[in-house]
C-alpha cells in the first residue's frame, strides 16, 4: 500500500471510532429523556435555531425529527447509490472528514484561549439527557436552517440557468456545481452570520465551521455533511461530560488529536502527490516533444531535402491544402515486376498495368512515381 493509502485508512478507521462513539452516546442518553422531558418545555428552542415557544408537541417532533435525519445519515456508511450524491460511494470523504475535525478543533483551542468563558457554557446547567438531545438537535437543525435550505435553493437556481433542473441532477448536482462550490460555500456562510447573533469570536467560529460543513455538502451531498456535523457535536457533549475524568478524557484528547492529526496529513499528502502528478506530466509532454522533434530531424535528414521537408511539415497541419494532382507523389513503384505504370483504382490503391498487382493506398515505397493528371496513370519521375 501506498503512503496515501494508509493514511486514507486511517482516516476512514478514525472516523467510524469517532461515528460509533457518538451513535452509542446519543442512543444511551436517549430513553432517559422520558424522565426529562418537562425540563425541555422550559429550554428555549432557541438552542436549536428555532425561535418558537417550546411546548410537548414541538419537543417530541424536534426529537423525531433528529432520530430520522441520524438514521438517514448514518445510512450513508452502508449504502451506496450512485445516483444520489450523499450514497455515491468516496473514499476522500473520510479525508474531509478526519480535516474538518482537525478544523474544529483547532478553532475550539485558539477561541478558548482567548475567551475560556465561550466554550460550552450549557453543558451542566442539565441533565446529561436533555444535554445530549440539545447538542443533537442543534447539529441537525443548524444543518437544515442555516446550510440545506440555502443550499438546495442555490443548486436549485444553479440547474434552472443551465436548463437541467430534473429530479436526477437534484439528487446528484455534482458536475453542475463543481465550479462554483467555494463560492456558494461563502454565500452559505455569510447568510449564517446574517441569521444568527452571536459574539464575535463566535460568529467567527460559526462563519469558517459553515463554510467548510457547506463546502463537504456541496461535495459529498447532505446527509454525509449532517453525519459530520451530529458526530463532532456528540463528539463535544462526551468530552466535556468526561473533562473532570482523569481516565476516559486523556483517551478522548489523544484520539480527538491523532484524528485531526490523520486529517491534516491525509490532506497534505494529497497535495503533494497532485504537484507530482502535474510535474510528471509535464515532463511526460516534454520529453514526447523532444522525441516528435527527434523524428521530424531524422525524416528530413533521411529523405527529404529542405524544400521537400517544408511541404510535409505543411501537409501535417490538419487544415492545410491538399497538394495538386499533378505533383501528387506516391510511396511505391511495383514490388513485383518494378513497374511505373499504374491505374488508381476506386478504393485508391494502386493496380500495376503490367502484372496486375495492386498495392494498398497506404503501403510505403520509394518516392519516384507521381500522378500524372492527363494521361491518367502513373509515371516514372
């Protein structure tokens, strides 16, 4: 295996360790919340982006809801589709994802250390069940309000302008928006920081966390990007749960930095082996060059004479005229009796009126016989 390879590996191994720990945190802390329900008819949806007054209907469709949009995006690691961008299958998915984990965190230690008092102010202020549906529905929430309806509209309007909005291509737009990806990533973004009010270190952690999640869902599709973003928030609801164990947080440090860490390398390699290929390639052209040039020298030293030389190098050109009938030259005298007078049959090849030997319009010869118009046949020059 290659360097790559492995490093692609252990990207993928990461992410299914980081998957498994989040899947079997919410699915742990879930029945609980039936104890805990009345305690979220006190929170403000506002956790979740939803400026609606909390009441027992709300909740329980919030919670539905979350559990459908998990199972779809957890669905996406064993089902592949090629006609669905979110199914297709990609290795560099696990890439992005191992690189994104490598963004968050290094967004979350650098905001920390200006402002400790920023980070993950609710966690404690609750139960650990109705933390644990908090961190869930904000990830699967903000993914929809603030990154799929903006999105989907861009795609949308993207299809419309190229008159290829079908069902097809909604499932699957990678090649009408490959272009654009960066830019309606950056229009996502901004529309975020407008919809939101936040301060500002984090907004600016909201600003560039957006436009990476939105980048990963223009590129992977939706539920690989929502996958993601449920991971690295349950991902956050343990850690910080376990900050005061000195046993299971080192674990959870180590793991969370060997995972970036896979990430960023991956990343890098693949950059780097993308240059190779570049350089290779152009040295590859090069050297073809050189060689064409090579030929071209040797044919004229060998057989042409300078003026001779430049006609070819004419004909070469596609566009180029064809010669005159009458200096038309042809690469053969007969190879069995070396006759000269030859009829041009209608499939072009040559048929020797003395022994009757026809030669194919593509056989190479001497170059003294040309195609006398008038008298239509072929002489001895």
């Amino acid at each position: 295996m290659s360097e790559k390879s492995i490093i692609e590996s252990f990207s993928k191994f990461m992410s299914f360790a980081g998957m498994f720990i989040a899947i079997v945190s919410f699915f742990y802390y879930l029945p609980f919340i039936l104890r805990d329900y009345e305690i979220l008819e006190k929170i403000p949806l506002s956790y979740i982006y939803l400026n609606i007054k909390p009441n027992i209907i709300a909740i329980i469709t919030m919670i539905i809801l979350t559990l459908i949009f998990i199972m779809l995006g957890i669905s996406t690691v064993f089902y592949k589709n090629n006609n669905i961008m979110s199914y297709k299958p990609k290795d560099s998915f696990y890439t992005f994802f191992s690189l994104y984990t490598a963004l968050v965190i290094f967004l979350s230690v650098i905001i920390d250390t200006i402002d400790p008092s920023i980070v993950s102010k609710s966690v404690f202020l609750f139960s650990p069940a109705v933390e644990n549906i908090i961190y869930s529905a904000n990830s699967i929430f903000q993914m929809l309000l603030l990154v799929f309806i903006p999105g989907i509209l861009l795609i949308i309007i993207t299809l419309l302008v190229k008159k290829e909005l079908t069902l097809k291509n909604l499932l699957n737009p990678e090649k009408s928006i490959k272009n654009m990806r960066w830019i309606y990533s950056i229009i996502i973004a901004g529309i975020s920081v407008l919809l939101t009010n936040y301060g500002f270190y984090n907004t600016l952690m909201l600003y560039i966390s957006t436009l990476f999640i939105s980048y990963i869902f223009f590129s992977f599709g939706f539920l690989r990007a929502l996958l993601i973003n449920f991971t690295l928030s349950e991902m956050e609801f343990v850690t910080i749960l376990f900050q005061h164990n000195v046993f299971v947080y080192p674990v959870l440090s180590i793991y969370l930095f060997l995972w970036a860490f896979a990430g960023l390398y991956a990343i890098t390699a693949y950059y780097i082996e993308k240059i190779r290929n570049e350089e290779k390639s152009k040295n590859k052209q090069a050297e073809t060059n050189v060689d064409q040039k090579n030929i071209d020298n040797n044919y004229k030293d060998n057989y042409y004479n300078d003026s001779i030389y430049d006609n070819y190098s004419e004909n070469r050109n596609l566009n180029a005229k064809m010669p005159d009938p009458d200096t038309l030259w042809i690469r053969s005298t007969c190879p069995e009796c070396n006759g000269v007078d030859f009829k041009v049959n209608d499939d072009m090849s040559l048929e020797c009126l003395r022994c009757h030997y026809k030669i194919d319009k593509n056989a190479y010869g001497i170059y003294n016989i040309r195609y006398n118009d008038s008298l239509k046949r072929l002489n001895r020059y």
